[in-house]
C-alpha cells in the first residue's frame, strides 16, 4: 500500500468527521500496487451516518479536504445505502484503513 501512516491519519480524521467514527475506510486502486507510482488515491466509504442534507455535496466537501490535506488527487465512492457490484468489489480487493 502506497500511503503514508499520516496520510491514513489525515483520511481516517475526516472522513470519520463528516461520517461517522464507525466509517470504514477502504483504498483500492492502484495505490494497493507498491511497484506502480503515481495515480490518484481511491477510496471506499460506508458511512455510519448519512449527512441529513445532501449526499453529493457532502462527497465533494470530504474530497476537496482530502486533496487538500494529502496534495493529491483523490477518488471517492460513498455507499449511500444500497451496495453495487463495483462497491463491492472495490470492498473486497480493497485494504481497510
């Protein structure tokens, strides 16, 4: 896996934030190849707790503070409550953080 321990930090701090401290949490993507560099980091959410106002804004606050905190780019798939095929695949290839 291609994170730092305090990038974890940074993403654990505010997705639990906007989502729950029971979030979880998955990378998946590219970031899971230690030979490959480069490329965006991809992330799994299965919030504890919907935001009562809009999902879609909620999503693109959490990942304009994400790129900001980490200097990346950052992609985010939030599972709003019913799960997809590529929700879940990106849970089981994915590594929990």
């Amino acid at each position: 896996m291609r994170l730092s321990p305090e990038d974890i930090v940074v993403i654990r701090t505010l997705v639990q934030a906007r989502f729950g401290p029971s979030a979880g949490i998955w990378l998946f993507g590219s970031r899971l190849d230690e030979s490959a560099r480069g490329g965006d980091i991809d992330l799994y959410v299965e919030p504890d707790r919907l935001p009562d106002d809009n999902l879609f804004l909620a999503r693109q606050a959490l990942q304009r503070a994400l790129e900001r905190g980490l200097r990346q780019p950052v992609d985010l798939v939030i599972n709003p409550g019913h799960t997809t095929a590529f929700m879940r695949q990106a849970r089981e290839e994915g590594c929990p953080l």
